[in-house]
C-alpha cells in the first residue's frame, strides 16, 4: 500500500498543508511542535478513523476553526487507485469516504488501509496496568478479524449490563443468561487472542534479535483465566465475589500481555533501549501479520525514531525496515543531519520534508 499524496486542512496545527511522498522511506525533520507527528497522525486517521494518540475529534481541529479534513490518495499493490477522505465538523459529526461514497459504518473501513505506528506513546504498553495491554491486542485483531470484532462488541455489551445488574438486586435468573452470553462471545476471543499470540511470539523474538545483534532473549505471552479452566467455571467461583464488588471481577476483559526479557519483567528489568526495542520488535511482528492478512504490504509509520534508542539501533532498524519485507515507511525526527548520516551510511534512497509552523517544504538534493 502506497500513499501518493496527503492532503490536510485544519488538522491539529496545520492549516493546510499538501505531501506527496516516494514509495519507500519519507522523513519528517523540524523542531518539536512543528507538526511532524501531526503529519504522522493523519496517515494514521485515513486508515483507522481515529488518532493515534487518544485525541478526540474535536481536539484534532485546529484552533480556531469549526471542522478538519484529512484526504490520501493511495495506490494499492496491485496498482488499484484509492481516495480516502475523512472530515469532521463540530456541528455535523464525522463523515469517511471512500472513492466519494460515505461509509454507513466507519468499521468497515478498517484494515481497507493497513498501517502500523511505533511512537513514543508505545511505552504505556509496558505499565503496570493491563488495559492498554489489552487495547492493543483488541485493535489489532480487529483489524484483521470482523468476527472478532463482533464478539468483542458484543462481549462488552453483556458485560455492561451484567454489572449494572450487580450494581443493583441481583437476580439469579439473569445473571445466568448474563453469563451464558459471556461465556459465549469470550471463549471465541480467547481463542482467537491465544492463537494471534502464538503467532506473535517467534516473530517479535526474531526481530528483537535482529535489532539488538541477539544481544537479549525476549518473550510474549498471554496470560487468561481461561487458558487453564473453561469460562463457565471462572465465573461460577467468582460469583460471591461479584456480589461483594458489585461488579464482573473474572473474565477475558482482566487478561494481559505478559513481556520479558532474559526471563524477567521487560517492565523491572529492561533499560529503556531494550524496552523500545522490544516494542518495536512487536510493531514489526504486526506488520507483518497484519501485511499476510491484508495482503497488502502496510504503511509503517516512525514516530520520533530516536527516542530511547541509540545510534546503533536506530541503524540496524533502518537497515532492517529497508529490505523488500517492508514497504512504504514514514519517519520523523528533530535532527536532520543525524537523520540523513543514518539513511546514507545504511544506503537507503528516501524524501525529505522540512516542517515548521505546521507547513511542509520538500528538502532539494
């Protein structure tokens, strides 16, 4: 997947701004704040209809202005034409269109544009908190799984009202159908979570590897109550418990990623270059599951590629990301000298944009 040209108006901080972009490495130089990530945010938006960094709609507008539109052209690998076009106003909403005609449901879109992003928001995967753990797991399998899409949606559904039932008099009778349809929506997302993670481990292994010249050993796994007892019987147990809490306390909605290095908590154990290359090495891992499911290689978009890593690293990722596995890649960075050193002493031909104040100017060789 190949993303000729972008076009923004009133997005975050740039007024209006046009990109056109080669069809392998693109880099973003300039101070902080100049829009660099903003422009990286948009690639991002065309292709999961959202921002990247939690931002809502209506903070993605410009100051002073009343809507936003981002548009990309793009040429698929089999050379078919695309025209993404997602606009948001303060009165009327968000509209996504696809070669002019709207969307009904914006859920369709996703996984039609693959992309993947490693920026430095990528570090609250190794907090303690499992939930953007989780997060991450469910946007990815959402974009190449509809069905698990559905089961999710549903799953969280039953799982509102279940707690709102406990919350007030609890009623047997109900809470029985409640957990039959849990256990229904959640055991066909703990298989599929299981399988994509087994799927994940070699390939983050084997990436981590090559970023880190086979310096550490990583691992990934999942952890679920259901990976040792069927779902019916977890909730059955923690049923006095619910009654105590007034909430569903087990479930797949309390799994987690569980990250190591040399056998240890990547989180304790691991210096922040290790940390983001094993980030990294998962980033890498989805681009390529995601690519054999789309059958599209994605857009791999770098955010602030120097962030924790060291020169040494930031090369072997160039080196790797430039090989023919990969395909497009947008990066962004505050150094433009260290930038280019990098790319040349790696051989990698690439574009260069300069931006300030939220303008774009293509750098002359």
């Amino acid at each position: 997947m190949l993303l000729k040209k972008l076009s923004l108006l009133n997005f975050k901080n740039i007024a209006e701004s046009e990109l056109r972009f080669g069809n392998g490495i693109n880099c973003l130089v300039g101070d902080n704040g100049t829009g660099k990530t903003n422009v990286i945010d948009a690639v991002y938006y065309l292709s999961m209809c959202k921002s990247a960094f939690g931002m809502t709609d209506g903070q993605t507008i410009r100051h002073g202005a009343d809507f936003f539109l981002a548009e990309g052209l793009y040429a698929t690998d089999n050379d078919r034409q695309e025209q993404v076009v997602c606009s948001f106003s303060r009165k009327g909403g968000k509209v996504l269109k696809r070669n002019g005609k709207e969307y009904e449901r914006l859920s369709d879109h996703v996984g039609l544009i693959p992309s993947v992003i490693v920026s430095p928001a990528d570090s609250i995967l190794i907090s303690d908190a499992a939930d953007e753990r989780r997060r991450f797991l469910n946007a990815f399998l959402s974009t190449i799984d509809r069905g698990y899409m559905t089961a999710l949606i549903r799953y969280n559904a039953v799982l509102a009202e279940r707690n709102r039932l406990l919350k007030m008099q609890p009623d047997e009778v109900m809470l029985s159908i409640y957990d039959a349809q849990l256990v229904e929506h959640g055991e066909k997302i703990h298989a599929r979570r299981r399988e994509q993670v087994e799927e994940l481990q070699p390939l983050v292994a084997q990436y981590y590897r090559l970023l880190s010249e086979d310096r550490e050993q990583v691992e990934l796994h999942y952890k679920s109550e259901l990976n040792e007892r069927p779902f019916a019987e977890v909730l059955r147990e923690a049923r006095q418990k619910d009654y105590a809490n007034e909430f569903t306390t087990a479930g797949i909605h309390r799994d987690d990623l569980v990250l190591k290095i040399g056998g240890y908590p990547l989180r304790k154990y691991g210096s922040q270059g290790q940390q983001k290359s094993f980030l990294i090495a998962l980033k890498l891992a989805q681009y390529t599951i995601l690519g054999r499911a789309c059958g599209e290689k994605p857009i791999l978009l770098l955010d602030d590629l120097f962030d924790k890593l060291d020169a040494g690293r930031v090369e072997q990722l160039i080196r790797l990301v430039s090989s023919d596995t990969f395909g497009q890649i947008l990066i962004t960075d505050c150094n433009p000298t260290r930038l280019s050193r990098i790319l040349e002493r790696a051989g990698s031909t690439y574009i260069l944009y300069y931006m300030a104040d939220g303008q774009a100017t293509l750098a002359e060789k």
